[in-house]
C-alpha cells in the first residue's frame, strides 16, 4: 500500500476503498505469478482456520493462527497484491463465524459510517457501554472477542488511554491556575474517566473535538457540569481555523494520526503547535509500522491503518516545527504497537 497516495478530504480521512484504489494496479499485472500462489497459500490458511473454528474448544489456536499467517502475507507481498487478497478473506465462510464477536462485526460493519469510531475503542476498553452487546454474542463470538481485545494492538489502546490521562494530570498539578487541555478526535473521552485532575476540579477546561455527533453527544451526557467542552469539529474546520479554540498547556491526538497521510499531519501538526502556550506540550500517537494485528484488521475488521515508524514520526515533525522553538521526542508504548511524537514548546 503507498500510503502517501491515500486521499483524503479532511472529514470523513481514509476508508478501505480509498486506500485499495491508491495501490498501484501495475503490480498486480508484474507480479501474476506472486498472486496467484498467494491466493492457493490463503485458501488453505482459510481452509484449516475454519475447520479449527468449527469445534469452538480451538478457538483461540484458530484465531491466533490467522492473526499470524495474514500478518506474514501482509509483510511478505507487494502492497498491490495484499489488496486482491481482501475481498478473497472478507467473503470466505470463515468471516461469519469471526464476526460472531462483536468487536469483529462492529469494526467491518461501520456502523457510524467509518472506521475506528469511539464505539470500536469501547471494545478495546470493556467498556461497560458494550457489555450488553458481549453478553448477547454467541459463545463462539465471546471466545473471538476474548482473543481479539486483548491482542498486542488492543493492549496497547488501553496503554494510551492511560498515558492520556498521566499526560492530564500531570500538567494539571503543573498549571495550578487551571490547565486547559485540547482533544482532537475525542471519540467519548474515556480517558477523562481516569482522571483525578478532572474528578477533583483542577482543570481549566478541556475541549473535546469530534466529528461525530454522537460522540460529541455522549461526552455531553456524560461531563456535564465538568470542565469538559465537546465539540463537533472536524480536522478540515481546525486546519482553517474556524473554531476560534485558544491555547492550550497539553493538545494531543491519540487515535486521528493513522489515518491521516504525511501531507496532512504534518499541516495538522503546525496547527497544534501554533495553538500551544508557552511551555505546552503536544503529543500524537500512531500504531507502529511492524505491529501483528494489522492483517486480520484490515480483513476481517475491515479496518484500514497508516502505520508509522519511528523515522515516519520524525519525518513528521522535523516537516513541522522550528527546533530553536519546540522540543521534540518520540517514544514507544511498552509493547511497541504505538509510538508517539511530543513536542514541547520552550
């Protein structure tokens, strides 16, 4: 997949049509032989998957064993044959039995018209939001849940959610005067949750920026009478500065940067420095370019991703700031699925 080919219109970013249409089609045609042994190597994969997944005792070897073997194909072929592939395990027998777990089922159904909504990471999280949706799956969909949401990707949600609100309330036991804290693509803000600064009144405000309304209506529900403001904005509406927001001491996006290509966040990236105070910090995060999850998410979940390095993530901020001005890092998540770029202002 050439990711930087992958259009976007600053609203609704990347979906899975998208980013097949961005693969170069000349690779398939170079490489005929590539896929068509690609093909017969998946059909069998599929086929011993299936049948383990047909006595639900092997449930987590089934799943386990898919996760491996679409990861190995996904790091082995040219992106442009990886892309034939999809639709091939996407409409195998094997699907509706994985989309019996409703992490599975809600991430390819897209219900709220895109990928990695704020009701995908209630999955990841246990949300007790989700809870009635688990206990109605088959127990076979339990099972697959059981192994999906705690994959090394999904562990590594859970990690950034945390760090999230380590981020909070340190900065807000810094700014004694009231921190005031921005969140792009806020989803439900569960990190707020977690917090002690919000739950202990010792934040300024912290603006929450969706584009989805009913994100931006849950986090209303849910932080009223808090320093949380939700918003409904999208990246498009903050790039042309039609919020009129302010500055900020902490601005982060945890989950907006997969989907955004290099063009894109590094223009979004100039934008939050510029709306940093003095001695502000910025943070984005980004799924690893390595991590093993990716092949069964962009099948069975239909789950599109731009996965970054650690030298993509530099790219990105040495494209974006002035080093006599800001502070850069960039860092791993314990089990390294997620890095993250900072970038503090002097």
């Amino acid at each position: 997949m050439n990711q930087q080919r992958a259009p976007i219109d600053g609203e609704t970013l990347i979906t899975p049509d998208l980013i097949a249409a961005s693969a170069d089609a000349s690779g398939v045609a170079g490489n005929r032989k590539s896929l068509v042994d690609a093909e017969a190597t998946l059909a069998l994969a599929l086929g011993v998957a299936l049948d383990r997944l047909k006595n639900e005792g092997h449930v987590e070897q089934a799943v386990g064993y898919l996760f491996r073997t679409l990861h190995e194909m996904r790091t082995r072929l040219l992106p442009a044959v990886w892309q034939q592939l999809i639709p091939l395990v996407q409409n195998h027998p094997v699907s509706a039995y994985l989309h019996q777990d409703p992490f599975t089922s809600w991430s390819f159904e897209k219900p709220r018209g895109y990928s990695g909504d704020a009701k995908l990471l209630d999955f990841i999280y246990g949300h007790p939001s989700v809870t009635p949706l688990v206990a109605a799956a088959t127990p076979l969909g339990r099972a697959v849940y059981n192994y999906t949401s705690n994959a090394p990707a999904a562990a590594a949600v859970r990690e950034r959610r945390d760090l999230l609100t380590q981020y909070v309330d340190r900065v807000a036991a810094q700014r004694k005067g009231g921190a005031e804290i921005l969140a792009i693509a806020g989803g439900h803000l569960r990190e707020g949750e977690c917090s002690s600064a919000l739950q202990e009144r010792r934040l300024g405000r912290w603006v929450a920026l969706d584009q989805d309304p009913l994100s931006v209506g849950s986090m209303v529900q849910d932080y009223a009478g808090t320093a949380v403001e939700a918003v409904n904005g999208s990246v498009k509406g903050l790039l042309g500065e039609v919020y009129r927001l302010g500055h900020f001491d902490f601005i982060y996006a945890a989950g907006l940067y997969d989907y955004l290509p290099q063009a894109a966040a590094v223009r979004l990236t100039q934008t939050c420095l510029n709306m940093l105070k003095p001695g502000g910090l910025f943070l984005f995060a980004n799924f690893n370019s390595d991590i093993s999850d990716d092949g069964y998410m962009e099948t069975f979940m239909n789950w599109p991703l731009l996965l970054r390095s650690k030298k993509d993530m530099w790219d990105i901020i040495n494209a974006s700031m002035d080093v006599d001005v800001y502070e850069p890092n960039v860092f791993f998540g314990e089990n390294r699925n997620i890095i993250y770029g900072t970038c503090q202002k002097r």
